[in-house]
C-alpha cells in the first residue's frame, strides 16, 4: 500500500474536517515534530488522471489553504512511507525554508491573451516563388512573428510587473507564450493584501483593454513549491 | 470546487465564472506545478500508465477556455 501525498504543512496543523481524498480516500495527518503531511492510503500503482480525482486533490490542499498555507504536492505523487520521511529529512531545511517564504501569503495566477497576428512581414510574393523559397520566406516569417511576441510578451509582463510590485511579494512568468497566451504568471500576495491586489488588477484591466485576463485564485503557492531547482542552484549543480 | 475569484475579461470589461474555467486552471495547477519527489510522480491517462521523472505536462488552459466561451457564446446567439 503506497501514500498519496496532498501538501506539506507546519506541524501542529490540525486535518481539515469533512474532505475526502483521492478515491474517496480518508485523507490523515503524518506529523512529524516541525512539519507534518497530508496522505492518504492509495492501493493502485497509478493514479487515474480524471476529473473527479483532480478535483479530490486540490479540494483537500485548498481545505488546508482556508486555515495555513500548505506546500502542494503535484498530482500524482505515490510514495511509500519510508520513501516520504527519507525526502523530508533530505529537503529538511528547504523544506521549512519555503514554508517560512509563502508563509501567511497565498497564490493569484493571472493569464493574458493578446488576440494578434504575429506574422509582421506581409507574404507578398506568394504563389510566385519558387518551392524551396517560399518554404524559407515562410520559415523566416514565423521566426519574425515568434520575435515579436517574445518581445510584446516581455513588455506586458514588464506592465504587469509594474503595476503590481508594491503588492506582491514574489513572481513567477511563463518563459513559453503560446500564440495567443502571451503571458501566465503567478503572484505570491499576502493574505491581508488580497483586496488591494484586486483593486490593482481591475485597475490594469481598465488601463489595456485589448488585453484578455484570466484571473483566478487565491491558491496553494503551487507555482512557488518548487525546492529543487533552488537547491541546485545554491549548490552548483546543473 | 469553487474559487473566490475566477475572472475572464475582455474589452468589454465582463467577468464570467465558468466551471469550466475553475476546472482548467486546477488541472494547470496540479498537474504542471507542486513539490515533486523524483521519480515518484505515477498517473494513468487512457489506461496507460506513464511515470515522469518530472512532469511536464503543458495545458494551455486559456486558449481552451476562451474557446469554451465562443462555444457558448455561439450558442446563445
């Protein structure tokens, strides 16, 4: 029997009442004496990515999430207990570390869309080019549109970021827009900061309105969880 | 699963709240963000069961949902 793990959370957390598990499971706490796990037993080798199931994850961190700011797990994650109190004390000090950073803060994650064409150059010469030409003026044309929305999204992340930064406290972008998703960023803000957060957030939607928003929130600093990437960053290791 | 604050705006300034939309941004957040212990990440998807040393799974969550809402639109019109 292998342990599905929700969040980290400080010890001495109490287990959010009336949530169920992945799978209908009962969801318990593995406390230990300064950090303490969301788990549940999980008898499959896999988990099944479904709606239901999804759902069952983020329904218990965010149980977590209306009384202390947990770190999330990603879905999926199954362990055996041993292997979850080794990690623990191998990432100890990241471990508290993190928790400390997001600690009393919660995340907004907000996307924009720029509906544009992002071909610059007009193709003017089609259908009288030879192949092999129109094959590279076309290669040359996507990378002159790929330039561009690099650049609009550097930009409007710039904007966002300036328009924000008294009220955030930590930022994650998206390196990889897509065509029309320019930007996916995520804020860390205090709790007790929310409501000025949407005060800017509605002022800057007011200010562009070309631009498309999706707003969501608050959630688990899902996008701030990550530990490793520091780690092997403070110790040289690529 | 509710959110105080699911927002699509446009240039009209409207604000929709879409389960869809609460659905699409959990899957972006629990599927492509979260601690990870190596090696450990084990789902199933179409009875195929992959395991990803990091998982990696890229959603384009709001293109999806903006066509969610054309659908919609579309329909009501």
């Amino acid at each position: 029997m292998k342990l599905y793990v929700y969040c980290l959370v400080e010890g001495g957390v109490g287990l959010p009442r009336d949530v169920q598990g992945v799978g209908g499971a009962t969801v318990r706490l593995l406390s230990g004496e300064t950090l303490s796990l969301l788990v549940s037993d999980f008898a499959l080798d896999a988990v099944p990515v479904s709606r239901e199931n999804v759902l069952q994850h983020a329904a218990v961190v965010q149980s977590v999430l209306a009384s202390t700011t947990p770190l999330p797990f990603r879905f999926g994650t199954l362990v055996t207990e041993q292997q979850l109190r080794s990690y623990v004390d191998a990432k100890y000090e990241a471990l508290k570390a993190k928790l400390e950073q997001v600690s009393g803060c919660v995340e907004m994650s907000v996307k924009i869309i720029l509906d544009r064409e992002w071909i610059e150059e007009p193709a003017t010469n089609i259908g009288h080019e030879k192949p092999g030409t129109a094959f590279l003026s076309e290669k040359r044309r996507e990378l002159l549109g790929g330039e561009a929305r690099l650049e609009e999204a550097k930009r409007v992340a710039e904007w966002l970021e300036g328009q924000m930064r008294e009220v955030v406290r930590e930022i994650q972008i998206s390196k990889n827009p897509t065509d029309k998703l320019i930007l996916a960023t995520a804020h860390l803000v205090e709790r007790d900061r929310l409501k000025y957060y949407r005060t800017l957030i509605n002022e800057a939607r007011q200010q562009r309105p070309e631009l498309h928003f999706l707003v969501s929130g608050p959630w688990a600093p899902y996008s701030f969880a990550n530990i490793d990437l520091e780690f092997k960053t403070q110790f040289g290791v690529s | 699963m509710s959110f105080e604050q699911i927002i699509v705006s446009g240039g009209s300034g409207e604000q929709l709240e879409e389960a869809e939309l609460s659905l699409l941004e959990t899957l972006d957040h629990v599927l492509n963000r979260g601690l990870v212990i190596a090696g450990e990440i084990t789902i199933s998807v179409a009875d195929i069961d992959l395991i990803f040393l990091g998982l990696n799974v890229m959603l384009s969550s709001v293109e999806t949902a903006q066509e969610v809402l054309r659908k919609r639109q579309a329909q009501a019109e």
